[in-house]
C-alpha cells in the first residue's frame, strides 16, 4: 500500500556486496531470528533506505489521506458525524506524525520528506487520488480504505524495524475504529430511503477497484517486495494481502446489500477462496504517475498548508531558541 514508489530499486545487492561481510551477515542472522533492529544498531544502507521509503510515504499517505474527508467536515449530516469523523482526522494526523517521528531515527530530517513529498519526489498511496463525491464516499473510505489499510498494516506490527513496528502498535488500534465507522455509515444508507441505499451502491462501485489497488502491484511485478520480504520489512506478499481483503469484504457486502462490481467475483471451493475479476494496472500506474482525478488539487492543497503554517513553525522554533538561550543563562 504505502510502497507504490515503483520502477526503482534500492540497488541492494551492489550496496551489500560493499559492505563488512561479517556485519551483514550478523544483520541477516538477527532479522532472521526475529529480533528488532534498533536506530543505533548497525544496518545494511540499502536497508535503511528502504525503510526510509517506505516509512516516509506511508506517514505521506497518513497526511494526504486527511484531506478527502476533511472536504466533508462542514458537510457531515449530524453533529454526531462531524464529532467522529474530526476525531478520525485528528487520528491521521497522529500516525503521520507517529511515523516521521519513526523515519528521523533513521538519519533523515522530517523538513527532507516533507520536500520530497512537495517536489513529488516521494509517493504516497494512490487512493488518496480519488474525489469524494458524496457523503457515502466517506463510509465507503472508511469500509474499504481503512479496512485494506488494516489488512496492510497489521503485519507492519512485527516489522523488522523496532521504531516502526512499535508506531503501529497504536496506528492499528485506531484504524480499526476508522473502519468501524465507515461501515456503520454504509449500514445507515442501505437501511435508509432507496435513494440513499443507491448511493451506498454509487459509492461501492466507484471505490472498489481503487481499494483492490491500494496493496500495490501483483507480486511478480513489485520491484522491491521480495528484499522488504527477506528482511522482514514486509511480513506478506501484495497477492496474499489483497486476496485476504477480497475473502473478508465479500461477506461484509453481502450483509449491507450491495453488490460488489465484479461480474467474475465467485467463491472457488477447491481454492477455499474467493476468484475475482483482473484489475486495471494501467490506471494503477496512471494514478502513481500523479495522473489520478484529483492528484494535482491533492498537493496544491498541501503546499498550500505548508506555506501557510509557517508562521506557526517559525513561532516555535523562536519559543525553543528562547528556552535554550535561559537554560544556558
């Protein structure tokens, strides 16, 4: 999900072949036994910056992910819905800031990431390219988004990397609540009027597919899947995360109602699993190509938000300058 950054390799083996054979192979002994690799621990480089990566794009996401459902704040039904669905957001920001906090202690400033991301020279995950066209847009978010996300993110628990592994620990209790959340919303419209169950149904149709894509590329097509995988970064493979997400979905749609619009979605007794339709990676790669629906309204909204709190990190930075200079008085 939060790896899309694809057409890129870290250059792993020429960069370990470089490297104090004894030092590797101690590293590789440790993360095959299970252990955590701590910030002052030593690490291959093409370790660290795998993580780098893959940590910063998924705090991007984090981030990015905030601003289609702030789009509905002043816009939610009740005051009951526009209570939970700020609290949701203010989640977001946490994990996002949670998992800076989680990159810095590899060796890279979070003012470096958040350049990367505004320049594009970083990804974050593709969903966070599709508009928010009605209110049922946000159940289905937090039905599927969050419910692929929790498919992701649950292995990230036992990530190799401690700092990272820790942040999760939190960042997927309060996405199970996310998904909670969006879920009874679709439950709400499908048992209210015909009208709104149709635009439960509008909004499955629309954020399905998007949803499927969110656990990246098939597997024989990932770049970096099978190094992240050796080094425990990643604990399961794109495939298997994605048919998990396809077996656990189906029954949850099948209870609200809706149909999911996959005319080749069947259940396969022999496999014990469900088979479902090919999906579009043209519009995959489209959308990581910064071509989504809404990708350039996406960062002129967070450039703008940089800009325009700078004044608060200049403030803050005087209030530390000011501490420091009466400490050393």
């Amino acid at each position: 999900m939060y790896t899309t950054e694809l057409g890129k390799t870290d250059g792993s083996l020429a960069q370990i072949s470089q490297e104090d054979p004894a030092l590797v192979e101690a590293f590789e002994a440790r993360v095959a036994a299970d252990e955590f690799i701590e910030p002052k621990d030593w690490m291959p480089e093409a370790y660290r910056r795998t993580l780098v990566r893959q940590i910063s794009q998924h705090a991007h996401s984090e981030i990015v992910g905030m601003l289609p459902e702030g789009n509905w704040l002043t816009r939610a039904p009740s005051l009951r819905r526009k209570a939970v669905l700020l609290a949701k957001i203010q989640d977001e920001a946490g994990h996002g800031l949670y998992l800076y906090c989680a990159a810095e202690t590899l060796g890279v400033s979070r003012a470096e990431m958040i350049d990367a991301l505004h320049t594009g020279r970083a990804k974050y995950s593709t969903i966070f390219n599709y508009p928010t066209l009605t209110w049922a847009d946000i159940g289905a978010i937090g039905w599927l988004v969050d419910g692929a996300a929790i498919m992701n993110q649950v292995p990230l628990q036992r990530t190799s990397y401690g700092p990272y592994a820790r942040a999760m620990v939190r960042v997927c209790k309060e996405e199970s609540f996310h998904q909670r959340q969006g879920y009874e919303i679709m439950m709400a419209m499908c048992a209210g009027t015909p009208d709104q169950k149709a635009m439960a149904q509008d909004a499955l149709d629309r954020w399905w597919w998007p949803s499927l894509m969110m656990f990246g590329p098939p597997d024989d097509n990932s770049p970096n899947s099978a190094q992240s995988m050796r080094w425990r970064i990643k604990r399961d493979s794109n495939d298997e995360l994605r048919q998990k997400f396809v077996d656990i979905t189906k029954p949850q749609a099948d209870h609200l109602g809706l149909e999911i619009p996959d005319k080749d979605l069947k259940w396969n007794e022999a496999r014990g699993h469900y088979d479902f339709g090919a999906i579009d990676w043209e519009e995959f790669y489209a959308v990581v190509r910064g071509e989504g629906p809404v990708a350039k309204e996406r960062m002129k909204a967070r450039r703008e938000a940089w800009e325009q709190g700078a004044w608060v990190r200049d403030a803050a930075d005087a209030h530390e300058a000011k501490q420091r200079a009466r400490a050393s008085a």
